[in-house]
C-alpha cells in the first residue's frame, strides 16, 4: 500500500519538531510537504528551523523545502497543524475547503459544534459528525481536533471511571515550559519558581472534557454532566504535565475499584501504529508518576496514573508534546485512516 | 527590661539555622545556649554548622560553643525546637518538665490534647490550655507547637472566612525543598521533576486546620467541622509553599467577598517583634504570588494570596522555613510574653 | 546639599530596574525622569513596566509618568543608560551633546578611545580623559562607561595582582541567565542545561580588561600588555557570574601571597554610598564562593573570591546586573561627584 | 557461542544501575550475578534497588537475587565494579586473585603501576601490563580500569591531537550531579547555583590523561609530558559534563587543522557492540554541543566537541555516567574480549 501523503503546518516550533519527529519512519504516513510562515518558506527545513530536540533530525526532512501555509502550495492527503490559534481559524477552513483532511492540534476549533474534538481511547464515535461537518459545509476535506495538553492527561483517565458516575472534579496541573513553545517562558520566570497562572489554560480544561465524555446523537454531541473546576501552574519542568486529580462519583468507588478499572482499560486499538501498549499506566510506587521518568512510557503516548486514594484522588501525568500534542493529533490520523475517513 | 534567654535545640539543621537567624538582634530574646547533638557538643557552632543561608552568620553566634540537648546543659528560659520527630517525643517534654517553655517546630506533640497548635493570628486564645497542661503534667514549665509548614499557610487564610461557613477544603501544594530538611531531597530526585509524594504530609495537612481553627472550651479544643482533603507534591524551589485551595462555604461569597475578607484582615497584633504589617497580603497580578519573588514578603512571615475566583478558589503562598517553621515558633514564643506566659 | 537629579534610559527592562531599584532612597541622587520606549512613554512606570525584582516597587516611582529617551524630555543631571547598544550609539551622544553626564552600562561606547571604561577600584584617574573627550566632540556633558558584567568580576580582582606582573588570563565564565535580560535565554534553552556560548561575550571579555588596567598619559590610555584568553557559558543561575580564572604572573606568587593580596586591597573609596566595605571577599572554605550564598554581599557590590591555588587558579564570582551593571554605573556617577566632574 | 557471565559488584548505585543497563540484551555478556552491600543481599533486586533511570527495569533482572559482595557468592567470568572507593581496595583484588576479570569504574586502582587506565579510544595497547599485573601478583584475574567521568572526556579528544605535540591543558568542567552518585548533592546545594569545587576532583584530572596517553614499553607506562591545569565545577544538570578546554601544542595547528583531526579520527573499534559509530563528533553550530542534547549521542558513548578557536580552545562533552562510567567499563571488557583476554 502507498503510504499517505502527510504535511505539517507551522513546522518549525516546539509541535511542529514534534510533529516532525512523529513522522519519521511512520507505516502509513509520508512526510511530503513541510509548511510554515513566509520568513521560512523558500529555506531547507535544517536552515528554517533550529532544531531543538534530542532526537536527530533525519538527513532527508532537513533538505526538504519549506512552503507557504498555502493549501496551492501544500502537497498532501492529510495536513498536522500546529499554527497559532489566530492564524488557524482561517487556514485550516481553507485547507478543509480544499479537500484535506486536517488534524489540528491549535485550540480554535476545539469546541466548534460540528467539529470532533478525539481521544482515541474516549470517543472515536464522534468521527462520524465529519459526515455533518462536510454536508453542512460544502467541504471535501474536513477537521478534526485534539484536546489542550492538560485537558487529554485527565480525560483519558475519565473514560474508564464513567461507570461509576462521575459528578465532579478538581483539577490542579503542574506543567512542564513546553506546552508554551520555545519562546513561551523565559528562564527568569521559573527559575526555581512556581507561576500559578496559564492564560486561558483553565478556561479550556473546564470545557473540553465534557465534550470529550459526551454522547454523538446522530446530529449533535451532547455533553457530559459533570463540573471541572481547576487550577493550572507552571512549574521547571521540561516536558511532562503531572496533574492531581480529584473525582466525585456517584457510585463512590473504593481505590481498588478505580485502579482496577485502570488496569483493565483496553480501548482496542493496538492496530494503530503510534497507540501505547497500555493507554493508562498504573504505578503502585508511593511517589509515582514523575514526569522525568515517566514522561516517554509508551514512547510519550501512555499517561500513568498513580497515588489512588480515596476520596477519589490521584495523579496522572503524560508527556504534554507528545500525548498532550502531536502524537494525539497522529494517533487521530491513524484512527481516521481506521474507520475510512483517509487513505 | 533584660531580655528573655533563649535556647535552640537542633541548632545546625536547616529550621535550626533559621531559628539563629531569627534570633539575631531580636528585641526581646537573647540567644544564650545552642543545643545540638553529641556530634556537635563541644565545637564552636561555626564548626558544628555548616552555614547555609545567604545572610552571614553572626560573629558572636559563630563562637559560641554548641551544648548537648539536655535541660542541665542549656541555659535558657525558653526553648526552640527544631529536633527530629522520634527525638522531639522525650526531649520536650523533659525541657518542660525542668521548667522550659518548650516552642516546638515539631510534629511530634502537634495532635497531644493539652497542647496548643498555635497560629497567633487564628488562636491565640489556645494559650490558656497551657494552665491544664502543667496541671495534669505536674510541669513548671509547658510546650506549644506551631502548624506544619504546609498547613500554616492556608490555615492563616482560613481565618478571615470562617465567617462564611467552611465545609470543605480541597488543596494542591507545591512545596520547596527546604522543607525537608538540607539533605532531604536529593537533586538527581527534583531537578526538571516534580514528585508527586512528600511522606506523612498529607495526614498531617488533613487535621492539624481544624484544631487550630477549634475553639477552646475551657477544658479542651473542639475541633472545627469541616473536611481538608490535600495532595501535597514537591517542585524544584528552593524556599516557599505554593498551594492552590478550593474552599466550600455555607454562605457561597463571591470572589470580592472574600478578597474583601482578606484585605480587612486585622489579628491586633503589631505589637509582637516579629509580626508583618499584613498577615496577608492581597495580590491583583494575574500571575502572582509566585514563591521567588513573593516569600520574603513580611520579612517571610506575610502570607500572600491571589486568583480569588469562584469555587472559591485561591492560591497562597508563604515562606516554609520562616513562616512556615522557625518565624512561627517564634512569633509564638512572642504571643506567650504578651499573654504572660513568658518573662 | 539639593540632590543631583538623575534620569534612567530604558528603564523597563533587567537592567533599568535595577537602576530603579539603586537609586531607592540614594543620598545624592534623586530619581527625576524616567525614559523609555515610545511604546512605554506616556504611561506610568508601573504600567510600562511589569516589576520583576524581590524587593517592591516604591509607590512614588510606580506613580512616575515614563517620557520618551530624547534629551528635550528628560530632566536630569546625569542620566543611566540601560540602552540596547544599537539605539545607545546614538542616542547617548545626543544627551552628552546636551550636557548631560551619561553613565553608561552599555557596550556600544566602552572602547571607544576617549571614553572612559572605569572601575572605581582600578582605574579612577581615567577620569580625566572626559575632559578631551569634551573638548574634542565640543560637548557639555560627557560619556562615561562600565565594563561588561562577566569582565568586571575578574577585572577587579586584578588590581592588587597587577604588582605581580600579569602576564596571561584564561577564564572560564558560567553565566547567570539575568544577563541577557528578562526575555533572553527561554527556559526550554537552560533548564538543566548548560550553554556553552553567549554571543559576542568572549570578543569583550578579552579586550576590555587591558583597557581598565592601562594608564593614561595625559592624551590616551595606554592598554595593559597581557592577554585574556575566554570561554563563556549560560548556566541555570538566576542572578551571579561564577568565573574561573588563571593568571600566569612574572613574579610567580604563591597562593598566599595573592592571597594577601586581595586581603589588603583597599581602593579607599569608603566615602561613595554604593562601595561595599570590601570591594573583594576572600573566603576561604573549600566551596565558596556560590552565587545563591555570596551574590548579594556588599549589597551586591562585593566580588567574593575563593579557591586561591597554585598556578595561580581562583573563583571569582559577583552579582551580574548589580555589580556587573546597574550597581557599577551607579558608583561610577558617585565617583564622578567625587573627582568634581558632577553636582 | 555461548556468552561470558558478567556480575555487577555495588550494583545499587547510581552507576551501578547503568551497569545493570548496559547490559540489558548484550550481545556478548549475560548478567548472571548481581552484588551489592549485606543490606541488600538476598532481596530481589527490585527491592534492593530503587530503579531510578528513564529506562525500565528488565523484568529477569528484577527477579534476580541480589548476593554479597565476595568471590564465592558471584558467579561470573567478568565482574564489574561500581563499589566505593576504599571497600574496592580490598575487594577488587580479592576477585583478581580468585580469577575473575575485574572492569572497574573505582578510582582505587586507577594509578597502579601495573593496572591499565583504558580508554580503548586512546590506548588499546596498554592491555598487555595485564600479563606483568597477573604475573607479580600470582593472579589467575585481573584489574582494569577506566579513567574518571570528567577525565575521558577530555582524553579523548587528545588522541587525535598527540599529533600536535600537545605541552599543557587547561580544562574547566561544568559537571552533572549524577557523577556525585544518587544522594550525593542535595537539592538545596545546587538549585539555581554552582558550587565551584568537587572533593578530589582536580586531582585526578590532572594526572590520569598522562597514564592514558603515555606509552607502554613492555615493563611499564611511561607518562605523557603533559601538564593540565583544571577546576571543577558543579552546576544544576543531570547527566552530562561539560568542558571548556584550552591545549597548547608544539606545531600550533589552526582550528581547521584539529577539526579535520577530530573528523578524521577513527579508533577502528567498529566490532565492538557498545563502541558508538562515532567515538568523536563534531558539532559546527556555535552553541553546541549541550548536554541536554547531545549526551545520548552514540547512545551515550560519543563525546561531542563543538567551538574549536584558536588557542586552541574547544568544547567537549559526554554522558558522565554511561561514557564516563558503566559504558566505559563495558567497552572496556569488550576490548578484553577482543584482545583475547577473557572468554
């Protein structure tokens, strides 16, 4: 089988290398076609970006040449975009005009009626609302979203606890530097220092689940009825959102029920490629999950979930690039290409 | 008026250290006996301790000979005490029984019946319960103990808005790591990490508020009714507590309310040494506090507070080692001399 | 006496609070104009700029209208240039031109032949070459300059060495992050990380020491004859440059003789408000000097020296945006009230 | 071929959990013996070790039983030793004589005359003093031994440059607390500072690059005629040291001339499995290298060099505890293997 033509909008920031990293050597996906804005379009990718990750990047994506975020200039079945929310409102609408499927990981769609904002493991159902997306919009491609960063540690964790009711949760983060992209958080901000304050980060994480946890009618998703009330920070951490959670359920599980419930989550999708072997990880240790050790369980894409106690507390914790970003958006790709969508 | 003579028992440690800073030129209290163990007894403190804080040792503290922690060997009319758990447990109470007055930074007698866990600004009316415990005790002298280094900073917030009912705290912290002591935590444990597990800390955050906010009968504390349920996580700060606090109360007040609570928040007691003008302060910067650039406020001993949003949600901020442990023990020891306890 | 009233240039950033935060209840100079960005001017110092410093913002700077950097706005003797090097060539000789006294923290004018590049403590009968650089440029005021953050620390430490016959430096510097200002190193660049590069860093570090030990004849400064040889590198440091440094001399001392050296160093400035008591610290355990224990020493004016070993190796270490620049400009202007050249 | 048995003496460490590591699915070795101290023997590894690395632990290996550290308990051909320094005196001799291969990363042996100080790199040919070593001592085994972490970092780049004539070396290193061992540098020591000193760090640098690069003449190594000049630094990373290097040599080559020496260098260790493809690389862009980049190039066995100026000055970095300890001795018992001195 041909692999499928894939580009990356906004390559060349912290997603974008994200992005780029996710793609290489990819079984279904090809790396053919790396868009960014015009201060880079013309250059080699290598000169466009400076690469910032501790992987290698591979000789051939360094040569590529970089394009116009521009669905005339772009070359591809399925484009990644990571570009600025202010920036995407219009061109992902453009590129879906123009018959690409587009997997965005930027905000401004999230919560756009017609638009599924997925986690594999929660809610693949809601792809079918593509169909009404395209229909109402006279569009050939279409767009599909993943959670904020925060959002997707929790909600991946609700989904096995939905059973017993969920009625409310608390939610404090601590959150790696990376999920502001490299510029985002100078080193005189959190040296040795705690910022308890996101912009806008709290309004996403108190609205997204329930959408995520929601019920595709046929015409509409209609949301889950619980409350997320939280409280996001910043802390010297690279990469890697750790994040307490607390949920009040109805059933009142005891912690053994909820870690077994963890520990018997199997979403069946082990037929796609950049799905984890376990999409939650329990940890017994007393003070696990800690995100320099635990970040890239799963190679990034298993949130680990340790410290169940009654109340119902925990904590969960994943890598905010990876599962909190470009490897969400290429898992939905790869859920897209499953349930015929693409390819 | 000569001043009173104090002691420190385990002066080398980190809470030690801060006691001998504390003590410098305070206007009530002369530091006349430095207790540490037997490691220790017979060196000049200089030698004892490794200096550790970025003010200077005072000369004449550093030629002082160090002594064992033994009622016969300090000479003092008050005692600090920054000693190990297990050690606290029969130390203390030998001091009081030679007739110190005992100002414990300890966990170990916190929960005793008949002994205050003090806050000036939230209870000062505990101090009468010193009267019962000499009595039952046959003791000349007594013991008091302030809050863990945790509890203190939002149990000090609590104060203002027990007006409106509390029934429930949910708290997140992120703590320093002077909080554990010098060598408590290894940095190859917390450098770009957070760990999401501080040892006992969590017991003692979920029960040391509501004694402290109890209220003293005549014969015993009857502790306040409302439920705190934390979870404690250690950050790589060098000094001051971060703890993001939902608050459940009765009246529902809105965010001015208790914001208004807070800025009204008199404890009359300026008149102590060691009490900052506010006790809490108010921050309006949507990003503030944060631990570097606010834990000194009040020489360390204010409390600040910012994000009041509905929930009611908050975050405060305090210096752990300051107020939160050695400022607490003595600003308490400055509550027993205005009462007449001391002097 | 009236105070001499004093202006600062670029004001909101790293820097310029630290020229704000020096001239806090200053005993000769009074903070009369603060200029800044035309993005900046017009509004209210504490509206320009967002305060990051510990220490708090003086409610009658915060209340300060900020005015454009052009000589006709502002209203001052003497005026502190906190100025990106482009904007400071030239505009700091338009407020020379203008008569003001312009003391300089920025590179743009420090090698510039009759400037004088003045460390109280070497080199204060540079002075006299303001008097040609007035009368060759027909200007009223005058240009003053300071050295580089990571040059002063080791170029200090000279003076009492030079005796010895300098003959070759090599130093290795680990930076703080405050020295590229509050934007300029992003966390994900320098957490637990090391930078082994500051641009343009080392090219000033190897020429400006030879002009701060030179003489000046009574027409140019005749640079000292040794080499400096630099390595420079950012470190996860929030405030404090740590150098190592070798210097081969002619006379070949022995440690203790340098030793002495730095003991006995007296530059006999005690009469200038800002000098610390000791323009240089020797300590002597194994581990000094750090930047988180000895940076504020002498109110940050003092570089602590240590490690004194054969070869001749030794630390030096200072606080970068104090004494290695706001605090040094400040104690140029009291020099330059001294030597009669202000007020 | 069947493999060689391989024990890990002091296998709890943090070196020692690189070794367990390392030879995770070795193509040559099998892990058949686990030592460490009384208080672990006979638990399971994973209950007398705390798995601390990003890595998982092998199930197999975390099932072992751990034994004492005595040649009777360990069943191996080859042992590897990460125990401390004055129990390895004694004891690695012990396996010696009782005829195991000993590949040690202590610094005990390390100068003896006749123990070789391997870098297979620099100085394969040092093997054979094993014969002499054997002989004297009536051994059926025998020592080897690796040079300190921040030594081989900068001896590896001398080989390709002895060419030169290389007289003296001056290195400043900035080094990571995992060389300190797990709860060797607490946090409260090293956040946000540089401690500019390392208990006897200094001087094994200085005097093992001579015993590295000398020349065995059949009876004994004669010492390179070199001198080296270093101080030691320890900065807030994990894992990674860095160092500033300066080399003077006799024919004054240009940096072009060492690049193309470094670019060139090819040790023909090729069929060793843990040899990296390249032991030297060479980083053009000016930041480079970083530790937390480039320390897992070659999985962790390259040493990255970047900045060659004229001086020559360089840059030089690798991971201080898999090339400058357990992959060292790794590499070094391949060399053994290969040489024909076990298996």
């Amino acid at each position: 089988m041909a692999k499928i033509k894939a580009g990356v909008l906004g390559a060349t920031g912290a997603v974008g290398q994200r992005f780029i990293e996710g793609l290489r050597e990819h079984p279904w996906f090809e790396l053919t076609s790396i868009a960014a804005s015009e201060r880079s379009a013309g250059k080699k990718y290598s000169e466009a970006a400076k690469w910032r990750l501790e992987s290698e990047l591979p000789k051939d994506f360094a040569e590529m040449t970089v394009v116009n975020v521009d669905p005339k200039e772009v070359e591809a079945d399925i484009v990644f975009s990571a570009l600025p929310s202010d920036e995407a409102k219009r061109v992902e609408a453009e590129f879906a005009q123009a018959g690409f499927a587009v997997a965005s990981n930027t905000a401004t769609n999230r919560m756009v009626d017609d638009v599924p904002l997925l986690i594999p493991e929660c809610n693949s159902e809601h792809l079918e609302i593509i169909k009404l997306q395209q229909e109402r919009r006279g569009w050939d491609g279409y767009i599909t979203t993943n959670p904020n960063c925060t959002t997707i540690m929790f909600a991946l964790t609700l989904k096995p606890l939905m059973k017993f009711g969920i009625q409310g949760i608390h939610i404090a983060s601590m959150q790696a530097v990376s999920g502001a992209g490299y510029e985002g958080v100078p080193s005189m901000a959190i040296l040795g220092n705690v910022i308890p304050y996101i912009s806008n980060e709290e309004e996403k994480v108190e609205i997204e689940a329930q959408k995520i946890m929601g019920t595709f009618d046929g015409q509409k998703i209609v949301y889950a009825d619980f409350d997320v009330s939280a409280s996001c920070h910043r802390v010297p951490v690279m990469d890697g959102h750790t994040e307490a959670v607390w949920i009040k359920m109805r059933d009142d599980p005891t912690p053994a029920e909820v870690r077994d419930a963890f520990l018997s989550f199997d979403p069946g999708l082990s037929d796609l490629p950049t799905s984890p072997k376990k999409a939650i990880i329990v940890r017994d240790e007393p003070d696990r999950p800690q995100p320099r050790l635990d970040r890239n369980r799963g190679n990034g894409m298993s949130v680990s979930v340790g410290r169940i106690r009654p109340g119902i507390r925990y904590i969960c914790m994943g890598h905010n690039t990876i599962r909190g970003a470009a490897g969400a958006s290429i898992l939905n790709a790869e859920l897209l290409v499953k349930k015929g969508f693409l390819g």
